[in-house]
C-alpha cells in the first residue's frame, strides 16, 4: 500500500481535478467464465445463466456483456466519469476448488487478471483471489507472489473465509502475511443471511430483504467476530477494506461496546481490561469502507465513525443496472449525490472520498494516464 499523502491543491494553491476512484467495481473475465463453464454443479454456467449457489439454481445472472467485457466496463467508466476502477471477482470467487488444483487455479487467474489490467493503461487494478480451499503452505506461497504483479492492490476474500468465519484460528498465518506484505483485504460477503430469517412472505418481496439487509448484517457479523477474536490486536498493521461502508457496524459500535462492558464471560475471561482494544479503535485504524450506500445520512454516520479518510467512492458494477435500461445508472450517481450532498461538491471531504484516498491507500491514479477532465458529475 502506498504511503504517500495526498494533497488536494497543487503547488500554485488551485484546486486539483478530482480523481475518481472506484474500488468496489466486479468483473467475470472471460478465462473465469471458462472455468465455470467446465462445471456441471454449482457453481457453474448453465443455459448461459451464472449460478453461484445451488438454492439459485433456476436462476443466477445472464451472462452479458456487463459482466466480463472489458470494454463494456470502460464504457461505463467513461459515462459515469471514473477515472481508476479496482476489480474484483464477484462470489464465489475460487472457494469451491479442488484442494488439490486451487493453487494453480489461482495462480493462473491472477496472472490473467493482472494481464488485463496492464492492457488499459492507468485504467484498471484488481484484487487478487486466494486459493482458500488449499492447503495454508499453498495460499501463503500465492500471497508471497502477488507483490510481483504490476496491477494488483490487495485481495478479495468472503465473510466466510475458508468456510469457518474469518475468526478462525487457521487464518491468523494468513492475515499475518498479508499484513506483512502490505496487501489489504477487501472483504466482501458471500451469501447473505440464512433465506429462513426473511419469513414465509418473503417471495412477495422479491430480492429486497436479501439485498438491502442480507448482505451489510452477514458483513456486520464477520467484522464482529473479527474484531473479538482479537486478530487486530495481535497483528496491528492488519487493514481491511469492507464492502457497503462495513454493513451496520458504524451504526451498533456502540451497542456492541455496551454488550460487551456487561458480558459476565467476557470479564471473567480477563479480557475487559481498561486499555482493550474497542470496536472505535479498528474503525479508526485498521478498516477502510466503500461508501455504498446510496444516500448522505449513513454516508456521514461511516465518516463520522471512522474518519473522512477512511471511506471511499464505489459502485458494485455491474449490479444494479437501470430496470428501465441506458447507459445513466441511477445506482452509481445515487453513491456520488450521497457524497456531494452530504460534503458539498467543492469539499475536501468530497475529493477524498471520491479519490484522494484511494490513491493514497492504494497508489493508483495520481500521475498516471486516467479519464480526461476528472469528475463531472453536474446534474446528477
């Protein structure tokens, strides 16, 4: 990660163009696409429809352009006027792999994806994928590897981690070597909540529960529990960057710090010492958030929680798409008006989010060839 700062004028006293980074934008490259088209089980490409899980099996998502062509995904960049976009695979990423051919697997689409981002210039970053289903020897030998890629900015991981939750004891040598070398974890999660938790009605709902709920309270959930296993206080130099402004733990930090000044086990555990390390604490030194949330309200509740520079622009491309169809995707700009509103355009909290700190954090976009004008976002 870089460690340079960022600095929101140039040397004459102007204000500088705003760099436009989106760090939570997905891609399904084509060579991944392959790979799941070998499969006969989820998940798997069935009559040209991804399906991630078995439970989605009459459904899954259509397999358009949207969701692997390069092209498409710089259109939209150029639309909606971002500069720098780092991709991701989108669930499941490599986690239901063979033990015995993860590695390569790995390796191979880390290579690719790197390969595709160096053929847009200052364009395109990525997070990279570990081969969690491998043995712990083979995912931090991947790990040792990945500084080596040009294009690579951290890595991608779910809320379910190698499939115990990200307190399991087995990912403590991990977390340590990637903290080592520098690399941040962009969590995102896998599958939401249980489909039991959303009642018998829930079909009159469509996606929404599971959508707008699911996803931030299974997020919510893992940080949680990350937090008290007390992984941030063993390895310090730790970082994450948590998908949807790390779900609602802006909003129950206190109700979780209250929980546990009164837990009877957590005190006789010796574990409420006076210098504990609080859920405050690794918001404001080890996460870092995108700032999907579509409106100005929680957006200032992550600021506020965290710190201005910790929180950063993003979009889920190619997710939420227009219903009505068009280019205009009310999705993303709904993420920028909540910046906009919330700071004010002409803010340097807006520049921030929008980019400065992606750029500080993740040392992409400054001096380097990206989106002509930076952001104009007027109208939206």
């Amino acid at each position: 990660m870089a460690e340079s700062s960022t600095k929101t004028t140039d040397n004459s006293g102007h204000k500088k163009p705003v760099t436009v980074v989106d760090v939570h934008s997905h891609l399904y490259p084509s060579f991944y696409l392959d790979l799941l088209r070998s499969r006969t089980e989820a998940p798997y490409i069935k009559d040209n429809r991804l399906v991630n899980r078995a439970s989605a099996a009459g459904a899954g998502k259509p397999v358009q352009p949207i969701l692997y062509d390069v092209s498409t995904k710089i259109s939209f960049m150029d639309t909606h006027n971002i500069d720098v976009s780092i991709l991701s695979l989108g669930n499941p990423w490599l986690d239901f792999l063979p033990t015995e051919t993860a590695g390569a697997v790995a390796q191979d689409m880390n290579d690719q994806f790197n390969d595709l981002c160096a053929s847009v210039p200052g364009r395109l970053y990525f997070f990279a994928v570990l081969p969690l289903s491998a043995p712990p020897s083979v995912i931090l030998a991947e790990i040792a590897r990945l500084p080596k890629l040009s294009h690579v900015r951290g890595i991608v991981i779910g809320c379910a981690g190698r499939g115990d939750g990200l307190d399991d004891p087995e990912l403590v040598p991990i977390f340590r070597t990637l903290a080592d070398a520098k690399l941040p974890i962009f969590l995102h999660p896998n599958y939401g909540l249980p489909e039991t938790v959303w009642g018998k009605r829930a079909k009159e709902y469509g996606q929404i529960l599971p959508i707008s709920m699911g996803f931030p309270l299974e997020t919510t959930i893992a940080v949680t529990r990350l937090i008290l296993s007390g992984i941030f206080a063993e390895i310090p130099h730790l970082e994450f960057i948590v998908s949807h402004a790390a779900g609602t733990l802006p909003f129950l930090a206190g109700r979780i710090e209250n929980a546990i000044d009164h837990d009877r086990l957590w005190e006789a555990q010796g574990k409420n010492k006076p210098d504990r390390q609080t859920v405050w604490d690794v918001l404001r030194k080890n996460i870092y958030m995108d700032g999907i949330v579509y409106d100005q309200i929680p957006l200032k509740m992550a600021v506020e929680a965290a710190g201005v520079d910790r929180v950063m622009f993003g979009t889920d491309h190619p997710f939420f798409p227009p219903i009505k169809g068009g280019e205009d995707w009310p999705s993303m700009w709904s993420n920028e008006k909540a910046v906009s509103q919330g700071f004010g355009k002409d803010s340097e909290q807006y520049q921030l989010i929008m980019g400065d700190n992606a750029v500080r954090v993740l040392g992409v976009g400054e001096g380097e060839a990206g989106h002509a004008g930076g952001c104009c976002c007027d109208g939206h």
